[in-house]
C-alpha cells in the first residue's frame, strides 16, 4: 500500500511540475523572450495547452470572469498542494 502511496504523490509531482512549466513558459512568451514561431517552442507550448486546457476549463467555468487575469493555473496549483496534505496526513491509511 505504501507504493500507491508513492505514486499518488509522484503524480501530483509530476502535475504541479507540468503546471508551473506552463505559467513560466507564459511568461517568458509574453515578454518576448520565447517566440512562437520557433517550432521547438511552438511544439512545447501547443503541447502544454492541449495538456492543461481540459483542466484549466472546468476551474474557469467556476470562478468569476476577472477580465484579463486568469487565475485557472494558481488555483490547479492550490489544489495539487491541498491533495498532497489531505494525502500525507492521511499516509497512516496506507500502511
């Protein structure tokens, strides 16, 4: 049971990486420092939002529209960490 323990928390790993991956990409495609229409570039960020869009979509059907801000990502983030307490508080049930 302690695997299934690990591999939960591995995923949210890998999900809290994917996510954060996808806000800096944003950014440093927002203030020129990466180009769209390099194909590497193009590839990852296409790549990411057809990760993250499904995701990403439910959180935005729920909050209210704040005009430019997206506030999807922080919230994705907070409920990766939020998992990973009830998770680790909760480890004794795996053993």
């Amino acid at each position: 049971m302690v695997s299934i323990l690990q591999i939960l928390l591995m995923l949210l790993s890998v999900a809290q990486f994917i996510i954060l991956a996808h806000i800096i990409m944003s950014w440093l495609i927002n203030f020129q420092v990466l180009n769209l229409r390099q194909p590497l570039v193009a590839q990852v960020w296409y790549g990411l939002n057809r990760l993250l869009a499904p995701v990403y979509d439910r959180i935005r059907s729920i909050l209210p529209d704040l005009g430019g801000i997206d506030l999807a990502p922080l919230v994705a983030l907070l409920a990766i960490y939020a998992l990973r307490i009830v998770i680790i508080n909760n480890a004794a049930m795996f053993y």
